[in-house]
C-alpha cells in the first residue's frame, strides 16, 4: 500500500481535492507543485508491476510502469504543470480542480497493469472532463457536456462488456496486447476508439471542447485522446483496420476545420486529425510507426496545448472566438501571435519544431513497409494540416483584415506558460534526442537529412501558395457543418420527444382506466359493506337466534363425524 | 489618419509575395543539391513534393467546398432546438 501512496495519478488527484478550499497564493503553490510531484514519481516508477491489490477474486495491478507508460504520464503531468500556469488566474473555483483530477486519471490509465483498474481510471477522466466543461458555467457548455457525457458513457459500456467478454474468455485481467478474433476484443476497440475521436462519433469532440472556458480547452485538447491512443498503442499494435480509420480521421479533420469559423472548432477538429496520424502509426505497427505515434502524442500535446492558449488567450482578452470576428490582433498581441505562430509551425512539422522529428516517423513507417497509397495519403494529409491549422488559424486570428480589436497580451501567468510550451515545440525540434531516448522502441531515425528538409519544406510552402491563391474559397462565413451529431440532436431528438409525449399520452389513458377500475372496486364493497348494504343492515333477533342454532347443529354434526 | 502597421501596407504585402516566391522557386531549387532518399519510383519525379503538396491542398479546399454546399448551415442552427 505504501507505494500505491506514491502513485503519479493518485498524487494528482489527492492534490486536486486539496486545491479545492484554497485560495490566493496557496493555491497557485499547490496546483503548481501537485503536477511537478507526479512528474517526479512517474519517472520513479520502475519497470514491471509495484503495487497489487486484491479485489473480489481479481489481483489488481494499479501501479506498473515501463518505458511508454512513462512516456505518456511524463507529458501529462507537463501538461497539468503547463495548464496550471496557464489558468492560474482562472475564477471558476472548480475548473483547476477538475482538471488536476483529469490529469491524475489519465497518468492512472497509463500505470494501470490490468483492464479493470484501466476502466476506474478511464471513467474518472469522463468525470473529470466533464466537469472542467461544466466549470465554464454557461448554458451552451451545460448542454455541450451533458451531450459529451452520454457518449463518454455508451464509450464506458462498450469497454466494460469488452473487459467482461475478455475475462470470461481468457480468465485474466492483465492489460497486454489484444487480437481483433473476438466480440469482446472488438468491444474493447472500440472503446478505445470512441475516446480517440474516431468515426463515426467523432462529433462529440468539436461539439464539447469548444464550450469549455479560455482555459478549460487547453487541458481537454490532451488527456482523452491521447489516453485512448496509449491504450491503442499498448493494445492494438498493427492492427490493420486502425490505418484506414487513422486515415479517415486525418481527412475528415482538415475538411471540417477548412469549413468552419469558430478559431477554437478549428483547432478541435484538428486534435482529430492529429489523433489520426497516431491511430495510422498504431496500425501500421514497425517499431518506427509505433515510436512514431507515441512521439506525436507527446508533442501534440505541447503544440495543441499551445495553440489553445493563444486560442484562449484571445478570447479571455476579446470575448470573441469566431474568425469572422477577429483579425489583426498581431499589433496589440504580439506575443499571443508570435506563440500561435510556433505551434501552428509544430503541428504543421516545420523543420525545427517538435511536429517535424515525431510526424515523419509515422511517414517513415509507411514508407519502410512500401503502402504507397497509405504514404501519399499521409502527404495529402500533412500538406493539409499547414492548410487548416498552419496558415489558417494565425491567418484569421491575428492578421486577415483588422477587426479594429486592440486588446493588450494576456496576464503574465499566461504568457509564461505559452513561452514554455513554445520553448518546448522549439526546443523538441532541434534537439530531439531526450524525447527520442524515451520513446519505447530504440530510436533509428535521423530526421535532419537534407532530402527530409527540403521536401517537407517544399510540401508545406507550396501548400501555403494554394492557401493564399484559394484564399477566396476560404472566406469565413457564419455557419457551422453539420456532422454526425445532427442525428441525435436532431431527428433523435424529435424521436426521444415523441416518445415522451406518446408514453405520457398513454399513461393519461391508463390512470383513467385505473381511476375507472378502483372506482368498480370502491362500488362493490359499497353495494355490500355501505350504510345500505345487506351485511350493514340491522337483523332481527329472531333470525339471530335461528342463526346461532343452525351453527350448534353443524357443530354437533362435525364433532360426530 | 491612423498609421497604418508597416506589416498592412500595399509595398510591404507587394515584397512578401516577392519573396515568397523566391523561397518557392529556392525549395525547388535545393532538391538538386540534396542526396534522394527517396522510397518509391514518384518521388524521383523533379519537385514531386513541390507539385503535389500544391494539387494536393486545391484538391483538399475544393472537396471542402463541394461538401459545404451540402452540410454548411447558419451556426443558429442547434440553438433554442436542444434546450
């Protein structure tokens, strides 16, 4: 029990109940420190299973570590340090909470060494999240979450059946790697999947992340996702099937976030098509794809983490968060813009930045294993990300046309955490080799030769000189795309409406029929028992007595026989 | 009038495009000079990247076009119907 005290996860989550009463400078110490205490510990946890418990007739490993486990808790606790900083000045009382909370089960998903303590952790991250979306306290974040919930608890069923199918099949609990030759394997895959944003729920994402508060987005853009893309990598390695669906996500991120005008939509839907590239790697399976997916998980989040903030950090400054309504905000937010720019030149793998040494693995991989058509459309879909999120989102924030906004840059807690991450997407970028050394797999890629440079700067300028020639096309307008969520809030709406009204309609019908029948019952005994009734009536003493003599008779006659 | 920012001005929008199309042509350019890796047959075609990253993002921007005409709806569109 004494090491299951030091548990990463458990540190967070303990610390973000702590965080709750405090104010002021304590609880800027606390949320600060809490984050740089698990980041500790995670790198203590040791190989191999440290902590069991017993429970029913299972032997739990909550506590059991190796080199990916610790890969992914290392960023999540950067990111709990990171988000803190960023939303320290945060008034909502419950958000920095929430998140911590968030945080520590999503480091808890990484150490867990068996399916069971894997499904607590993976539902207290529902919770979690949902409440840092609560915590933006308007009505459309109420109805956003309540929309995110469901999903996240049909995604609990699924896995829940999974994990029951696989015990009663197998009789062990041990999180290892699953084949696709089952119902309940498939169940768990899914799962999975539903929490990585992928088809075809992956609306629930772009619906929910974007009401969360200015600072509430920052921390949702890097646990879920990225939990469901470690239990993929540790579960479902070179699982065909996740190369298509890795695809798919890839391209149905870049064209919703060309479609859309809302700046922290765009960046949402690009979580799902960065999630893509990962899932792709995880499917194609070579220690290179898979060393591929899990760098790009780790400098997704600081590159996502990043351009949330800038995200943020214009919206707490103008209250505005639609393209149509922002533009030239590089004059009063110069260094807003500057960081937006670095890690929308890190998502797009700019040469230099942390994109560009973890995403060309991913290419790598395909390339290794000769899928021409997997590679090219991993081209398409890199060309695409400087599209949507590399030129895209700065050019409708920060330059475009001038909204006339002058907002001043944002509170320094807030500058300090997007200097941070920025110096990490740089820093990453050149000097990849800490981040390389603790990827799972041994590390055999150069990413600076002089062929991987220029034609990755060739694929990304001339996809900037479609952007700006097209640019006409791009034209921001007020609308939204409808996805697959239209189906149930809209006809499946309508449907759940009826319903309630036909089932109510028909219980009107039924307390009628049942005032009726107790109305028959009351007659009865009326008819029999009331003041009128023939067993109420006043009897004659003469009949009484014949009455008595007849029962003495039956009595002899009984006793006689 | 308020100064414009250097950064909005006529010329200096004029000298951007300028040099974006020096860096254009010099990423062409630097493939001469740089050892091929390359996996499969296409990329030996000169500036494969140069031409498919451009065909590649119209295509992208003309698909979500296309598909906007049918899915794009005023962004009112869910408000009052799910409360």
């Amino acid at each position: 029990m004494t090491s299951l005290a030091l548990h990463p996860g458990l540190i967070l989550i303990a610390g973000a109940f702590l965080l709750l009463p405090l104010r002021g400078a304590a609880r800027s110490v606390v949320a600060l420190a809490v984050p740089v205490a698990a980041l500790y510990l995670a790198w203590h946890v040791p190989d191999g299973a440290v902590a069991s418990v017993r429970f029913l007739e299972f032997e739990l490993t909550p506590l059991a570590g190796d080199k990916l486990s610790r890969l992914f808790a290392t960023i999540f606790a950067i990111m709990a340090f990171g988000g803190a900083l960023f939303a320290l000045n945060q008034k909502h009382p419950l958000e920095l909470a929430a998140a911590l909370f968030y945080a520590g089960a999503a480091i808890g998903v990484t150490f867990a060494g068996d399916l069971i303590t894997l499904f607590v952790f993976w539902e207290l991250m529902a919770i979690g999240s949902t409440l840092v979306i609560w915590s933006a306290g308007t009505r459309p974040a109420y109805r956003a979450s309540l929309r995110y919930m469901m999903i996240h608890l049909l995604g609990g069923v699924l896995l829940m059946a999974g994990i029951a199918g696989h015990v009663v099949d197998t009789g062990s609990i041990t999180f290892q790697r699953l084949a696709t030759d089952s119902v309940a394997h498939w169940l768990i895959l899914a799962g999975f999947l539903l929490n990585a944003g992928a088809p075809p729920l992956s609306a629930w994402l772009p619906d929910a992340y974007p009401e969360a508060s200015w600072s509430g987005t920052v921390f949702l853009s890097a646990f879920t996702t990225k939990a469901a893309v470690y239990v993929l990598l540790r579960g479902f390695p070179g699982t065909e099937i996740l190369v298509y669906v890795g695809l798919f996500m890839v391209f149905y991120g870049i064209i919703y976030a060309l479609l859309e005008n809302d700046m922290r939509r765009i960046l949402a839907y690009s979580i799902v098509n960065q999630v893509g590239f990962m899932v792709t790697g995880v499917g194609l399976g070579t220690e290179m794809a898979l060393n591929g997916a899990a760098s790009h998980a780790f400098t997704h989040i600081i590159y996502k983490a990043l351009l949330l903030m800038s995200a943020g950090s214009v919206l707490l400054m103008t209250g505005k968060r639609k393209c149509t309504d922002l533009g030239g905000l590089f004059q009063s937010m110069p260094l807003t813009a500057w960081c937006g720019i670095i890690g929308a030149l890190s998502i797009s793998s700019f040469p230099l930045t942390s994109g560009f040494v973890s995403k060309s693995m991913i290419s790598q991989g395909a390339a290794d294993m000769h899928w021409l058509v997997v590679w090219l459309l991993l081209a398409v879909g890199s060309a695409g990300v400087f599209l949507h999120a590399g030129i895209k989102f700065p050019w409708f924030v920060f330059f475009q046309k001038d909204s006339g906004l002058r907002p001043p840059d944002p509170p320094s807690n807030m500058r300090l955490a997007m200097l941070f991450f920025s110096a990490l997407c740089i820093g990453l970028g050149i000097y990849p080799d800490p981040l390389y050394a603790m990827l799972p797999y041994p590390v055999e890629f150069v990413p600076y030769t002089g062929a991987h440079v220029v034609t990755q700067l060739q694929l990304l300028f001339f996809s900037g000189l479609a952007f700006f020639v097209m640019l006409d096309f791009l034209r921001r307008t007020l609308t939204i795309t409808l996805d697959v969520d239209w189906f149930y809030r809209t006809p499946g709406l309508w449907l759940i409406r009826s319903a309630l009204q036909g089932l109510s309609l028909y219980g009107s019908q039924a307390e009628l029929r049942l005032r009726q029948s107790v109305f028959e019952v009351w007659r009865l005994l009326e008819r029999h028992h009331g003041p009128e009734s023939k067993l109420a009536r006043t009897w004659p003493t003469g009949s009484m007595a014949l009455w008595v003599m007849i029962l003495l008779l039956a009595y002899l006659l009984l006793y006689y026989l | 009038m308020k100064e414009q920012h250097w950064l909005t001005r006529r010329e200096t929008i004029r000298s951007l495009w300028i040099v974006f199309a020096v860096v254009l042509a010099a990423t062409v350019i630097a493939e001469l000079f740089v050892a091929h890796e390359a996996h499969f047959d296409v990329e030996t075609v000169f500036g494969f990247n140069a031409w498919f990253g451009l065909l590649a993002c119209a295509g992208l921007i003309t698909f979500a076009k296309l598909l906007g005409v049918l899915l794009k709806r005023p962004d009112t569109y869910y408000e009052g119907s799910d409360d």
